[in-house]
C-alpha cells in the first residue's frame, strides 16, 4: 500500500507539472502536432517569453495493422505472416527552458520493435542566446546563430525531418520510411546561421552510435554540412532547396544507414522463419554497409503551392566495408508529391517513389531496390492522425542463394498516431 501511495503521490506531481507545462511550447521550438508539418529545423525567433525554468512534458504513441504479403523465388524460406496488429510503440519527451534563449530536449523510446524496455534515444541542448555569459553578449550575431550540442540526431539532409521516429510518426505523410534510412545519432556540435531565408551548418560528431572510450583510434570524427534556401516567397508559395554532406574517413562501424534502433514499420517481411521482431528490426530496408569508411550527399527539394506539395531526394553514397579494396557506390532517389485538403488541410492524399540501387557489398552484383507508396491520413485533431497506406516493393539483381533474390512485398499498412 505504501507503495501504490508513493506512485499515486508521483503521478499526481507528473500532472501538475503537465498542466502548467502544457500552456505553451518552449522558444524556437518545434511542435510535435499537426503544427510541425513541414518544419524542418527548429525556428528561429528571437522573440522571448522565457520567464523561468519551463518543463514542456510531451509524447506519442502510435499503432499499425499490417496486411502484407512477401515472396521470393524459393531459394530461402520466407518467416509466415499474417494481418494482425504490430506492437504499439511510445515515446517520452522533455524540453525545458533553462534560461532565455537555452533548452533542452530528451527523447525516452518507452517501447519500440526493437526494444521493448524503455531506453533514451538521446538528448541535447540548444543555444540561442548567449545571455547566460552576459545580458546582450553578442546579440547581433546570436539573431542569427543557433548552437547544439549532444547526443543527438545529427541534421544530415532533409529526409530525416519527414520520417517516423519510433512513435513520432506524425511528421511522416506515409507508414514506412526511405529504403536506406539516413538516421542516426552520434555525440557532437552543430552551428547553423541562418538569414533571410539562407540556411548554413556546420558540424562535428564523434562517429559513434554506442559511446565508449575502448578501441581508441578506431574511429575518425565524422564532419557535417548543409546549405539551403527557405523562403515562403508568397502567401500561397514556399520553396526551399537544400545540400548536405556526411563524411567519415574510418571507422569501426559507421551507422549512417544502420543508427535506427527503434525498427522498421514493416514486420518481418522478407525476414527468413528464424526471425525475430527484436533481431530483425531493420526488414524492408537496406543498409548499403559501407562500415569502414563512407561519404554520403543529398539534395532535397520541397516546394509547397497551396494545398499541393513536393519533396524529392537525391542520394549518392559511396565508401568500404572492412577489409574491401575498391569503394562502392549507391544512389537513392525519392519523390513525394501529395495534396493537402479541408479548411485546415487536415486531410491529404499522395504518392511516394523510391529507388535504392548499387553495388552489394561480397557479391558485387548491382541490384536495384523499388517501392511504391499510396495512401492518405485526417488530421482527426491537431495531435491525432489516422493513416492508409498500400505499400509494393521489389528486390532485382541479388544472388540466387540470397533471401532476396526475386523478394517482393506489398498489402496494405493502417497506422494510428497520437502526438503531443
């Protein structure tokens, strides 16, 4: 009893903060609603309402129904699958406002395909302002410099913006995300300096997904960059056009394409009959393995005309898996067109192409990786949103003994998400 006391005394002080936290976001900061659509880095506002330490607590949860169906050509037995429910997933978020012009932001996975336990997905601080040095400290270079620093999402192209982050799906207009994911999360530091409508970075990461100190000399920093235009250039028209690079000169394990530890949206496609959800969390997508060394660019364009909206990628990969003597090359293309629609465009409909294709590592065959995404989503409010998708995808040019050799799958995904 005294237990179930102390739980309920906890509870109860988590919903007074909640309250009071809940009546407005933290300063440049990006809503996890309906309000973030097309947000992509946090805004910059120098505007201030900080009146002392403000903790925003905020989350999500989403769920699926999967109806896919997979094959190949028979060489490696596919796992059996049926229609029925994905394992829901949630996340915790805390953002404080810890004086004007810094936060902090802390994402908890509360449950996740991979893994079912509560792990911190990472964390970091943002500075706006330099008044915590002194009042005014360079304030007319801070009108337009952001700085983060931690173990955090590093800001490599624009994909990342628009994809499901384990349970925070609300951003993605579609189920599943890109072939080859470029997501991770590595210790360092970004600058940005943005100015009417230009956008900079630079930045510096440690290389590593899991952090330790042993291995020394295994792994070189990895460097960032982005530049861009983002301009709603009238009432009824933004365009923005942005170019960024990831680089590693050597590593252990680069996690570029491998830094998703929350798991794929598709459920055991094209997983053999040994497979596990937790041990095989990546299926339906592809890691080109270039773990020893890797350069990536990407150049995406979004343009957004009234309800009708554009956002395509273009993606060259090129680096080694350990021990290879020649480097590989892989390009990914994307192209997203969908039509938002209803007095607060709280309904959509669209398409998704993406193409994945290069060089397998071990083989050398050039294969090709293709998927086709229709579907739509209703706004039910600001922070809920209902989804449809018909998902097809098809693997060309892998070995006979490979698993995905002749590989498709298609069917139907519903995902419910819920984000505040």
């Amino acid at each position: 009893m005294k237990r179930l006391t102390t739980i309920a005394v906890a509870i109860c002080g988590m919903c007074t903060v909640t309250l009071s936290a809940q009546q407005r976001n933290p300063d440049n900061y990006r809503s996890p609603d309906k309000n973030g659509i097309n947000v992509f880095e946090a805004p910059k506002d120098t505007v201030s309402t900080f009146n002392g330490v403000h903790v925003r607590i905020g989350g999500a949860s989403t769920l699926q129904f999967q109806a896919l169906n997979h094959s190949n050509s028979g060489s490696v037995a596919l796992k059996e699958i049926g229609d029925n429910f994905n394992l829901a997933t949630a996340n915790l978020d805390l953002d404080v406002a810890l004086f004007d012009g810094v936060r902090m932001h802390l994402r908890t996975y509360l449950s996740s395909r991979h893994h079912p336990e509560p792990y911190v997905k990472g964390g970091y601080f943002q500075i706006d302002k330099l008044d915590f040095i002194q009042p005014g400290f360079l304030e007319d270079v801070m009108k337009y410099v952001t700085i983060k620093i931690g173990h955090m999402e590093n800001n490599y192209g624009d994909a990342h913006f628009r994809r499901s982050d384990n349970a925070q799906a609300i951003y993605n207009p579609f189920v599943g995300n890109y072939i080859m994911d470029a997501f991770t999360t590595e210790v360092g530091a970004e600058v940005y300096y943005r100015r009417n409508g230009f956008i900079s970075m630079l930045g510096i990461s440690n290389g590593k997904l899991n952090q330790s100190v042993d291995s020394p000399g295994s792994t070189s920093p990895s460097f960032l960059a982005k530049i861009g235009y983002d301009k709603q250039v009238q009432s009824d028209l933004r365009l923005r056009l942005t170019g960024s690079v990831y680089h590693t000169a050597h590593s252990a394990r680069t996690y570029l394409y491998a830094g998703d530890r929350a798991g794929s949206r598709y459920y055991f496609v094209m997983e053999n009959e040994e497979a596990t959800s937790k041990g095989n969390f990546t299926s339906g997508r592809f890691d080109p393995d270039f773990s020893n060394e890797l350069t990536a660019v990407m150049i995406n364009p979004f343009v957004k005309y009234n309800g009708l909206e554009f956002f395509g990628m273009y993606e060259r990969s090129s680096g080694k898996a350990a021990g290879e003597a020649d480097t590989r090359v892989w390009n990914q293309y994307g192209a997203e067109l969908l039509y938002r629609f209803g007095n607060t465009e709280n309904f959509y409909i669209g398409g998704r192409y993406n193409l994945a294709s290069g060089e397998e590592a071990l083989t050398n065959n050039d294969v090709d990786i293709t998927r086709f995404q229709l579907g739509g989503g209703w706004f039910m409010t600001k922070n809920i949103l209902a989804k449809l998708e018909y998902v097809n995808q098809k693997y060309d040019g892998f070995d006979s003994g490979s698993i995905l050799n002749d590989g498709k799958f298609d069917g139907l995904m519903v995902e419910a998400v819920i984000s505040f």
